[in-house]
C-alpha cells in the first residue's frame, strides 16, 4: 500500500516539477480509501507518509486537484461516518488496547486528511486564491495531531475498512 502512495506522489512529483509552471496535466489517479490510508502500522511517521513530495503547486491540475478534495473528504468521513474510526473505537473501548490502536490510527488519519486539507488550499493559493488566513488555521490543527502522532512514536496503529475513494 505505501509503494502504491510512493509511486502515486513520486509520480505526481516528476510530472509536475518537470512541466512548466502554465501548464498542467492529470497524474493522480482514483483511488480506494484502503489505498491511500495511512492508519495501519507504528506511529510517529504519520507527517513522513504523507508529506512524500511537495512540487510545483501550481502546476497541479483541476482534475488532480479535485482527486485531493475528495480524498481529504473520504479521511474525515473515515473518522466520523457510521463504520468509521469513532465507531470503532466506541465499540471496543477507547481504553481497550484495540481502542487504543484505534485512536493512533485516528489521529494518524487525521495527518492525512489535514495534509491533503493544507496542500489542497496551498494548490489554490499557488493558483491565486488568497486564503494564507485558513492555511494558516488548517497548519495549526495539522502541527498539533502531528505532535500527538510523534507522541505516541512506536505505538500499534489501526486502520479501519471504511468502504470510500478518492473519486471526485
């Protein structure tokens, strides 16, 4: 799954740091949810699984932009929606150990969604919406679950089979 998100980003990355920055071309591809999740394994790497490229923002494409979107929208409703990470961890006991592994997976999902959040408004910024004040609110709330996950470095992460995809 992480040679998947590899290739996706180091994909994404080649194609738009080589292109100029006026043009743009579609790289990302849809994706299920269990694909680009990052919950399973350790913590505290969690900002490290998801931050693998940071390329020319403005020359992402709408298309690709909207994949971000969409894959941001899908990490939240893994963490709220009926079969997500609140149910799961409602069912087993937040203190149980799968409770525990459970909520380093959430907050593990939470890195990835609010990355996605942060990259999605830079694109635009980069693109020449001015929105620096809600990057600036959305890199707080990303800095504080990334502290959260390095607290907990070498903790049992878990996922959740939440059934959703990157598709815009």
């Amino acid at each position: 799954m992480h040679l998947v998100k590899s290739i996706l980003f180091a994909s994404l990355a080649a194609c738009s740091t080589a292109m100029p920055s006026r043009r743009q071309a579609n790289v990302l591809q849809v994706q299920d949810y269990a694909q680009f999740q990052i919950s399973d394994g350790l913590a505290g790497n969690a900002l490290q699984e998801v931050e693998q490229f940071r390329a020319n923002l403005a020359g992402v494409s709408q298309q690709d932009l909207e994949i971000l979107k969409a894959a941001r929208e899908t990490a939240e409703a893994a963490e709220t929606d009926a079969g997500g990470f609140n149910d799961a961890i409602a069912q087993v006991g937040e203190d149980s150990n799968d409770g525990k592994a459970l909520q380093t997976g959430k907050i593990k999902n939470k890195v990835l969604k609010l990355e996605l959040q942060v990259l999605a408004l830079q694109i635009e910024q980069a693109q020449g919406d001015d929105n620096q004040e809600k990057i600036d609110e959305e890199q707080q709330k990303l800095d504080k679950n990334v502290a959260t996950d390095k607290e907990s470095a070498g903790d049992q992460s878990q996922s959740v089979n939440f059934q959703g995809s990157s598709q815009p």
